[in-house]
C-alpha cells in the first residue's frame, strides 16, 4: 500500500476508500488484540491484586478487605438514602399458602425502592428470607409463576414460600436499551447502574429488619440471570445476606466478557452497555468474587445446555472458587448443581441448599 499521495496523483474515490478502510481496520484490531490480551492477562494480575491468607477465617476476612473495597468503588457508591422507612403497600397476591404485597419504600429523591414480599401462611413467624431476583426482561411477577411461558423460574418465589420462606423479590429496570441509558447517567456520576440497584436492595433489607416476622439473621438471596449478576454482586458487600444461589449466570468471566467463541454468547458482540463494569475484569473474575462471598454458603447453578456458557470452562472457574473455601477447611459450604438442563432455575436443589444453610445450620458468620 503506498503511503504518501503527491498532488499529481490520480485516485479514484473508491481507491481512497479502500486504503482508508484498510488503515482503520488494522487499526482496530490491533487495539483489540491489546486489551485482550490485557483481560486474559487476569491470572498475572491476581499476584499482585489479591493475597488471600488461609491461616484462619479472620485473616482470610482480613486478606480480602482491600478488594471488597475495590469492588463497592467499581460499582460506584450511592447515597444515603433518604427519608424515613416508611412503606406503602398494595396487594399483589393471596391464597391459602401465602399472602403477598408490593411494598414501596422512599430510597432516593423520587426513586422508590419497589418489591413484593410474600409470607407464608402455613408457618410461624419469624421467617427465614431470601431476595429473589429476577433476571432481564422478567419481572417480580415471573418469581412467582407468571407470565413464563417457558417455566425457566418454576414459579421459584412460591416453592420457596411453600418451603417456609418469606420471599422479598425486588423489582429492577428489566430492558436492555433504558438500562443503557441509565447506565451513562450512572457513569458520569462516577458510579454504575449495579451499584445503584445493589443500594436499593439494602434499603429493603433496612426496612426487613425492623420487621419482627423476619428474623434478619437468616437471610439470602438467589438470583437468575441478570438476578445471578445481581447475586455475584451484592453478596462480597451486603453482610446481611447470610447464603446465596447463583442461576444461569457463574461463569469464565474473561471468556464471557471478551472471547467470542461460537460455543457461548460473548457480551462483547452483543447490545447489552448496561452490563459492563469498569476495572471488572482488571481484578474480578468470578472465582475471585467467590472469595468475597466466602465464608458463606454459595450454590452455583448451571445447565450444560444454557448458551450463556460453555460449561466445562465455567465449571473449572467453579474449582477455583471452591478452592478458597476448601482451604478455610468448609468445603461443604459451596456447591456446584451442573445439571442437563439449560437456562433455568433448578428449584428442589436451590430450596435444599438454603433450608440447609438458613434454617437448618446455625447463624453463619458473615465478613463483619
């Protein structure tokens, strides 16, 4: 290709088309070449950005305090909340096995914090609670068995409560595109959309605990999807979430986030903005996050026909994470439930896991 054009040259517009092109491709996947490299570079980086100590749980706790800081920064930090606790509330459903309601809570400015929280009826209080997210494009309603065609929640939210279980399912923004947009507000803020709902949640944990029938010691969370995003995300900083089960979302985060493959959908090639944390893959593949949850009871859930991943590189991801609890000497504390299945909530596992760990096992320390 010639380099320099002297004004005599003759050049036909789709010759200097062609030569721009060229130029502005090789520049772009040189740079991409580059930051790839940089984010498969994660493992070098972790002797420098973590120094976990097994020598007990409290120096593990200890070890792991400055990047739990790194990470409430990632997501950004919003707030106080303002406002007093007060809730209103509205029906939302009643039957023989549980009495559910929206309840809305003042959060920030004219933001409400929104969900519905289901008591059982065949129970005494105080019930053990998990927050039961909902993933993208889904609702509170579909925790509960509706509107889902596809029965991938298995109506999760009313098992639970059947269980023994108060079910607090928040309601997130739920599409792509507004996510985006609310996601640059967020960025230029300092912050991002995950911390700003991460908030919300502990705002509705705030008004739980001042409820005598939830008993607050016994509290988890289990997620799907974009709830599995929101449970890897809040458990490393909410200390009040005692357990957690991860659905259709733990993965190889490096391939996830930056590796097209045709065996996996890769995020770098889709339309999802809202989903991309600054400096996520600098320190925090999912493992290491684990090492955040950790020492409290973690399920992961995962259908080897969900195309979210391609499993054996998100079930060896799954080994490093155990690995942290296995050297604290509490490996019974994380569980992988890879099932034939696909993208879809496995309910009898995920209800055995937190009954064991909620309701059956003593209070569980937390990272304090």
């Amino acid at each position: 290709m010639r380099d320099i054009w002297s004004a005599t040259d003759s050049m036909s517009t789709s010759e200097v088309k062609r030569v721009v092109d060229d130029r502005q491709h090789l520049l772009r996947v040189e740079i991409e070449d580059y930051l790839r490299e940089q984010a498969l570079a994660l493992p070098q980086r972790r002797e420098q950005l973590w120094h976990w100590d097994y020598r007990s749980l409290p120096a593990f706790l200890d070890s792991v305090r400055p990047n739990r800081e790194r990470w409430q920064s990632a997501v950004g930090r919003f707030g106080p909340a303002e406002g007093r606790l007060k809730v209103d509330t509205a029906p939302f459903l009643e039957d023989d096995s549980l009495s559910a309601t929206w309840i809305t809570l003042p959060f920030l400015g004219h933001y409400r914090a929104r969900a519905v929280l289901a008591l059982p009826k065949r129970q005494r209080p105080p019930y053990p609670l998990v927050v039961a997210q909902h993933g993208l494009g889904s609702s509170p309603e579909r925790v509960f068995g509706f509107d889902d065609p596809s029965n991938i929640y298995k109506a999760y939210g009313r098992r639970l409560v059947e269980a023994g279980f108060a079910v607090l399912a928040p309601l997130n923004v739920t599409d792509a595109r507004p996510r985006a947009r609310l996601q640059r507000l967020c960025t230029l803020l300092g912050g991002n959309l995950a911390g700003l709902e991460i908030a919300r949640t502990a705002r509705l944990l705030d008004y739980l605990e001042t409820r005598d029938d939830i008993d607050a010691e016994r509290m988890g969370m289990w997620g799907i999807s974009l709830g599995g995003y929101y449970t890897l995300f809040t458990l490393p900083l909410e200390r009040r979430l005692r357990a957690g089960v991860i659905t259709a979302y733990f993965n190889s985060r490096v391939h996830k986030m930056a590796i097209d493959d045709p065996r996996y959908s890769c995020y770098l090639s889709w339309d999802e903005e809202h989903i991309f944390v600054p400096g996520w893959l600098r320190e925090f593949g999912d493992s290491d996050m684990a090492s955040l949850i950790c020492p409290r009871p973690l399920q992961v859930q995962m259908g080897k026909g969900d195309g979210i991943a391609w499993w054996p590189l998100a079930a060896q991801e799954f080994e490093a994470a155990a690995e942290h609890y296995r050297r604290l000497g509490l490996g019974e504390r994380v569980d992988l439930d890879l099932h034939e299945g696909g993208h879809e909530i496995d309910a009898e596992a995920g209800i055995r896991f937190l009954t064991r760990w909620l309701v059956e096992a003593p209070v569980l320390e937390t990272f304090g």
